[in-house]
C-alpha cells in the first residue's frame, strides 16, 4: 500500500548547528562536523524549519518509506556522533599462538594468527581512531558508519577459513558497542 504523503520532524539538540544544501546535511557540535550526502533518495525533500529539520516524501511504496526512515536514523546518530561519539571493543581471544595486532597508519596488522606467518591487514576508515589496550582493541569516531565498518574489517580479517569453528575459536570479536557520552 503505497502512502499518499508523509511528513515527519527531527528536533534539532541544543548546541549542535544544522546546514543543509540540496540533500547534503551538515551537522556541527562540540565534538567535529559530519556530512552526509542523500542526493540517492530523489523522492525526499530535506529542509530546515526553525529548530526542525523536515523531511517530506509524497507517493511512497514499501521501499521509499524505509529509505525515508532510515534517512531520519541517520541523521538522529549523526546528531549522537557531534555530541559524543561512537565506541567499540574488540577482543584478541588466542589458545596457543600468541596474536600480534599493531596498528600502523590507516591499517591494522595481525600476526601470528594460529601459527601463520603472513600478515592479515584491516583497513581503518577516515576519521576513525584505533587503540590497543592490553587485550583490547578500542575504535573510537563520531561517525557511526565508519567506526562500525573498522570494527568489522579487523574482525573479518582476523577470520578463520578451514577450521572447525568449535576448537579453533582464535581471533578478533566485537564484544561491545556504546555511545560516548
């Protein structure tokens, strides 16, 4: 069922500043800027209204109208990114070959894993910050996105093909997600 005209409003939080030009949003607060680009949904009009961001879409299918939603999500984290921003934690998890993680300019590199000699390598994303706390490996960024897309390459990297998954169970896993207050 298709709806007919759909409107809704984001509330604009206290000490973050909106800019919007076309479909291109760009939001300030304490912590940096973010821009996002929604020229892809050419059905939705994004506008400022006071201290409201508007969207406006007429005639939407099923699709449409989770890209409408999904538009108002991203532009609500990006609003949670300016003011705070994004953690996760992974866990460097080993039975009998030490792994070696280092991180070296926008890459992580892991060593050692089960025993291999080659170096698997995890692209880190602009704007994201990677640290090693014992253990622990910490990224860190305003933009949800790119701070959850890191933490993916390095888990994906550090993946095991070939092995049982129940005895070889070695490597790199997102444990925990939290937003920076």
């Amino acid at each position: 069922m298709q709806a007919v005209s759909l409107m809704d409003e984001i509330e604009i939080p206290q000490g973050i500043t909106v800019s919007i030009d076309g479909k291109t949003v760009k939001v300030k607060g304490k912590k940096g800027e973010l821009v996002r680009d929604f020229s892809f949904a050419k059905f939705i009009n994004i506008y400022l209204k006071g201290n409201k961001i508007v969207l406006e879409a007429s005639f939407l299918g099923r699709r449409e109208k989770a890209t409408f939603y999904s538009i108002m999500r991203h532009i609500k984290n990006m609003f949670t990114g300016v003011q705070g921003g994004y953690r996760y934690y992974l866990k460097i998890i080993f039975t009998h070959f030490p792994i070696s993680v280092k991180i070296s300019g926008d890459q992580v590199q892991i060593t050692n894993l089960i025993g291999e000699k080659n170096v698997r390598v995890a692209k880190i994303m602009p704007g994201v910050k990677v640290s090693l706390k014992g253990e622990d490996i910490v990224v860190e960024g305003l933009d949800l996105e790119k701070v959850a897309q890191t933490a993916s390459n390095i888990e994906l990297a550090s993946k095991i093909r070939g092995f049982d998954r129940r005895i070889f169970s070695d490597g790199i896993y997102i444990y925990k997600k939290e937003v920076i207050e």
